[in-house]
DNA sequence: CAATAATGTGAACGATCGTTCATAATATAA
DNA sequence: TTATATTATGAACGATCGTTCACATTATTG
C-alpha cells in the first residue's frame, strides 16, 4: 500500500485485498486454541461466516441474528460454525479486531507522505473514503452495532478511534501552525471531516439514488475543506 | 413554539414540554382500542414506559431489551405493561410517531419567518439542534435502532426524513438563486448540514469532553456555513 | 486396500423470550 | 357500608435462542 494506490479505487481495492489475506493468515493462527480445524480449512471457511454475519447483521442486527440464520446463510451447520468460534460473542470479537487490524495498517503503510499540509489532510480523508468504500458493510455493522460489543472490543474500537481522530488533528494543527490553513478551531474541523466520512457509510442509499460515487464525494468534501482552511487575506 | 423561543434553550425546553404534552394526550385517545385504561391512568405510565423503553434500548439495544426489563425499570408488571401496548413492536409504532409528530409540528409551527435565506437556514439548524437537544436520548434511540423498525415505522420516518431534507435543500436553493449564496451543490450542502446535526446526537460523550454546549456548537456550524455559502465576489 | 485423522452433522438441553389470563387488589359508585 | 368497575399481578405456555456432543462422513496416511 503505498501513495499510488490511492490514485484509483481500483488500484486501491487490489492492494487492500493482499494486506486482507494478510491479516487473516495472522488472525487464524492467533486464534489456534479456539479454532479447531486447519489454517488452511479456516481460511476457506472462516472469511465466509465474517461475510454472511455482517450480512444478516445489516439487516436484522447482531442481536437478532440466530446461529441459525448464519448456519443458512453459511450452508454450514452449527457444529461446523462452532469448530470456528468459542461463543456468538467470540465472532464479533475476531471480526471487529479483523478489520481494525487492517484499516490501521493502511494508514500506517501510508503515513505522511506530503509537505503540504492539505494534500496530506485530502490524502488521509481519500484514505478513510476509499477503505468505507471497500469496507462498507463492516464499517456500517460496526458503526450500527457498536452498542452489542463488550469491554474487549469497546476498548479496540476506542483506541482506533482515538488514532484516527488524533491523525486529522494533527494535520490542522501542523497547517494551521504553518499558516497554510485558516486558524479554525481544530476540534470542530476533525470532528466535521470524520462526520462527512461517516455519512458516506452510513447513508450509501441515498448518494446511490444522486448517482454519486465515491470520487465525486471526494471532491466535494475537497471542495469545501479548500473554501473552509485557505486563511483569509 | 415562535421564533423568540428559539433564542435561548430554556425558553425552547418550556415551549416544547407544552407541545409535547398535547401531542401524548392525542397519542392516548388516538390509541383508545390498544390501551385499556382510562385516559388519565395512560397518561401517567405511558410516558413512563416509553422513557424507560428508550433508556434501557439505548444501553442494550431494543432488540435485547426484554419486557422483563422494561417491567423492572418502570416498576409496572409485565400484565400492566400490555395494557398499554399490545406487542413489543407495538411500543415502538407508538413512541416512534408520538416524537416524529411533536418534532414536525414545532417545525411547522417556526416556518420560515425571515426573508435573508441565511437567518432561515441557521434558524431551521438550531430548531434541530434544539429538538435534539432535548429529545436526545430518542433521537439516539430512533438513528441506532433504525434497523428494527417495521414497515410502518419505516414509511414514517422516511417521510419525515425526506420533510427535513426538503426543507434545507429548498432555503439553499432560494439562497442560491437570489444569489445570496455562492453556488455550492445543494445535495451535498444538505447532506452536510444534516451530518454535523447527527454528530450532535450521535456523539454526545465526545462534545461533553470538550465542554461544547449546544449553542457553541451552533456557533461553529454558523461560521462554516457562513463561509461556505458565502459568495465568491 | 485398511486405518487413522480431520471435518461435518443436527437432535437435544436448559435458559430466556413475548404474550396471555385467571385472579387479586384497589378505586369508585350506590 | 356494599357492590361494581377499574387496575395490577405474575405463574404458565409455546417458541426460539446459544451451545454441546455423540455420532456420521470425508480426507489423509501407511
């Protein structure tokens, strides 16, 4: 993953794809005492009960998805689904840290790379656009059910929470030091970039219905960032 | 519910609180063939089934929430309970459309008084604000547990969604076109608009932390817009 | 081929759920 | 006071849930 991939959703889609398996390799040996079959079967089998408990879970919520409706939805049975989890609450634990552990390593690989401070800043928010874009079950199923997750998990989300929040910031704070962006208030500036992003998740309906993809909301919210941060004269 | 009592939350509180309470009893005698009791008697507990319900679902998830909870945080039995509702989902048809009727009649009631579309639009922002201010927890509740949501419900919310929607997109666009406001698109503006009135809502704990109250945060959202809409000379 | 290991199955268990209703308790009317 | 109407109770029922495990099936090894 590198500054090239975020030129195109495409590009980007087939270097998050090889950082995914990746990860998943690592979760299936971490979790060996609770996974009772081969790395080689869970990699088969496990990536799909992810999927489909996403899935069911968009619709009808974790709660009220039964082991039965994933052994359906899975064509597995509930022994089977059982070989790969230790409890329903176990899944969500592997599933969330998952895909926390994938999202930072993207931004880890991708750093800082500029020296202007908003090509840094459109380049972090193209980052969380193309990875929601990607991702965006997991990122609505997370976002929608993050009522239903214990302390573990809560504590996973809250750190990576925390990082990216802390990533927006420091970019205004470094333009605004550098006089590059208008002295707005910092807080309310990451906060409003991270709202923008989350609609984009959360309401794919209805910038589907407007025939907006992510490229062109990219550059609307680039517009209003430019119209916003240029400092006045 | 007039533009003065919008100046200043507590004002808006004591309006609503009025509005409200007209809004339950037409609820009460609107719903004479579920509830089984005297008009007065519903008027006592309901209210009080309905805060818990939205309380305990904001903290577990409706879907969780069991009417053995219910019955032990309103201190009613489960047969009292069901004199007031006739299902599970009945409760959430009715506590659903008591607050979308109490929000849509103080908008109807505020209108759109000023004839500078910047005061129309920043009026109609705090009128939002405000309402989800005070009616926090359900708006909370009603944003979280969409999911869950019959058929009637959901035709209910869209439509009162689609309402608010129309109402910002259409003081844009007469801003736009008496060229007070600089020719953004009114889709993504409205978007916006309603993505930083859900942060609000959504992220309570996160505004807290930064003591931001309402009216500072209203502030904030009346510069961005401010200089977003401003047009270009 | 047979023997062993790995993987898959789904009936069964106890717990909890929404909902009902015979009955009790309380308030009102006569 | 007594009689009647209103309101409140919670045990009980059938359904569904997460989870287990004795067993069947399939794949691998020798």
């Amino acid at each position: 993953m590198n500054i090239q991939s975020l030129d195109n959703l495409t590009d980007f889609k087939r270097d998050l794809e090889v950082l995914e398996e990746k990860q998943f390799l690592l979760l299936v040996e971490t979790n060996q005492d609770i996974i009772k079959v081969s790395t080689k079967t869970a990699l088969k089998n496990l990536p799909k009960i992810f999927d489909e408990a996403i899935k069911i879970g968009n619709t009808k919520g974790f709660n009220a998805t039964s082991l039965r409706d994933l052994s359906q939805a899975t064509d597995m049975s509930l022994g089977k689904i059982y070989t790969y989890i230790s409890a329903k609450d176990d899944l969500l634990l592997m599933l969330h840290s998952h895909y926390i552990k994938v999202i930072e390593d993207t931004f880890n690989q991708i750093g800082l790379p500029h020296k202007n401070p908003m090509d840094n800043l459109l380049l972090a928010v193209k980052a969380h656009l193309y990875l929601s874009q990607v991702f965006r079950p997991w990122f609505y199923f997370a976002f929608t059910e993050s009522k239903h997750l214990n302390k573990k998990i809560i504590a996973l989300a809250k750190e990576s929470e925390l990082k990216s929040d802390l990533y927006f910031r420091n970019i205004i704070q470094s333009g605004i030091q550098a006089k590059r962006f208008a002295a707005v208030d910092r807080n309310f500036t990451s906060s409003m970039i991270k709202a923008l992003l989350q609609d984009w998740y959360l309401k794919p309906w209805k910038y589907a219905e407007r025939n907006i993809d992510v490229d062109s909301y990219f550059k609307e919210i680039a517009n209003l960032l430019t119209i916003y941060l240029t400092p006045k004269d």
